[in-house]
C-alpha cells in the first residue's frame, strides 16, 4: 500500500498482501443487543483487535447527544492509542454487516487525515482461519484531535437549515424506519426529520455484497440531488450506518459532506423537534 491515502473500502485479497502494514480492527456490532465483543472472541481475523461501537467509538449516551455521541478528543485519542492505532498508523476495519458498522471508525479516522478502509465483503469475504480470544498490542502514541467542525453539525444547525434547499439531508436508515412503517424498540418516535431523503445504506452495495462502483454511487447519490447540494448530511439511528452513506459518497465522488451524529436517537427522541412519516419521493 505506498499511496499516502487508503480507499474506503478494500478487498480480502489487497489486505493479505499488505496485512503486516496496517492495524487491523474487528467493530462488529449489533443493534438487537447480541454482544460483539463476544464474536469477535468466538472467532476473528488473526491479529485483529477489537473496538466497541458504544464505548471506544462513542460518548456515553445522553438525551442531548443521543445514543453515539462522538467522544471527546482526549477520550477518543486514549482509546486509539490502546488499539495500538497511533499518530502514523493505517487502518483497516472489519464488520460482519456489509461495513455499516466499520465504517463508523473508517470515518472517524478519515476525518481526522488517518488512513482507514473497511474490508469489502466484511469477515466474510475473508477465507483464510480465524483465530480465538484476545488480541493484545503495545499502545501507540496517539495525539487528541479536534473533530472538523465542518464535517459534523449538531440539531440547532440541522433545525435551522430545515427550509434551506441547498442542503442535502440523508437518512441511511432502512426505508421502513424512514417511513415510520418500520418501528424499532430503540426508536422513541417512528419517521424522520422532515425534508430528508431516504437513501438506506444496503443501496450503497452491488449485488454481491461489495461497495458498488463510483459511477453507480455517483448516479445514485445524483438522483437525490448531491450534485448540486451546497452539503450533503446523513444521519441514521445513531450516527453509525449514516457512516457507511459517506463513505459511498465519497467513493462517489462527492466531498461536502457532514454526519449529525445525534442521528434519529436524538431528534426523534425529543418531542418538540418536528417530523414526518411515508416518503415524499415515493
């Protein structure tokens, strides 16, 4: 791997090759309460370590923040350090979900100029043995870095470009959730935040279970109306599967783009914020 930058996404086999190159983390995650950190004991691509949606990758939840709120620098920092990810690592992370759960760190990371992919296919895609229990490494040397202010934007932001039509909002959730026809226990309120697009993240693969070709994103993201949207924000439950739409659209192409990491946890949890069910595109 000798480009200064990784993809989004790469296969099995380029991971193989260059696997003594890069950290490699396993981020499977399950909304249904089944426990990542144990499949990735059970069983995961040797020398992967494992990094916990809610606790490595998220603040504690909170009604103002949501169920992921983005940790704080110095915390996020801490917990990457741990993971042996330092200032210089390059980082590939694994999922068992089509990447709509890695690509919460790939983001991150990217954000903040780390190289990071997911692994195209998720631990699927990988044929060689896996191998059990804990993976422990030296911690590495990570500096805090301050989150992009214009990579994310909070609810007053969102709220207060509600009626702007330059601003693309996206919703990466599956279409049932999106229309409210779909409720999930987690969800205080079923539907969305009013003017969004429904743009489910499973769209963003082919029919193999591999992220789709640019041009194929770029035509999708395209109908939506990200090619003359001054931004494009997603957003999703809580700020994780919304990860995998920017990926895609930056495989696409595409560069103003923002998450709202509060996601649907934060907004439809709160009863004074305004939303809509059914699907104005249908």
């Amino acid at each position: 791997m000798s480009e200064p930058t990784l993809p989004v996404a790469i296969s099995a086999d380029r991971l193989r090759a260059h696997r003594d190159e890069v950290v490699l983390v396993d981020s499977r995650w399950y909304l249904d309460g089944r426990s990542g950190r144990d499949a990735y004991l059970n069983g995961h691509i040797p020398g992967a370590v494992h990094a916990d949606v809610d606790t490595d990758l998220a603040a504690p939840a909170s009604a103002e923040g949501g169920r992921h709120p983005l940790p704080e620098p110095s915390d996020f920092a801490e917990a990457l350090a741990r993971l042996g990810i330092g200032d210089h690592a390059r980082v590939v992370v694994y999922d068992d979900a089509g990447g709509s759960v890695a690509a919460r760190l790939v983001w991150m990371l990217r954000v903040l100029g780390t190289p990071a992919a997911f692994l195209d296919g998720g631990i699927q895609a990988w044929s060689g043995e896996l191998e059990k229990g804990e993976v422990t490494t030296e911690p590495a040397h990570r500096t805090p870095l301050p989150w992009p202010t214009d990579r994310f934007v909070d609810t007053d932001e969102l709220r207060s470009e509600l009626s702007d039509p330059d601003r693309l909002l996206l919703d990466a959730r599956v279409h049932g959730r999106f229309t409210g026809s779909k409720p999930a226990p987690v969800d205080a309120r079923a539907g969305h935040i009013p003017g969004a697009r429904s743009a489910e993240w499973p769209a963003n693969l082919d029919q193999d279970g591999l992220l789709a070709a640019p041009e194929v994103l770029r035509e999708r993201f395209a109908a939506l109306g990200a090619d003359s949207a001054r931004t494009v924000t997603a957003y999703c439950g809580s700020g994780v599967t919304a990860c995998h739409d920017l990926l895609a659209l930056e495989h696409a192409g595409f560069t103003r783009t923002r998450l709202y990491p509060g996601s649907w946890s934060r907004w439809g949890g709160d009863e004074t914020l305004p939303m809509e069910t059914g699907d104005p595109q249908a």
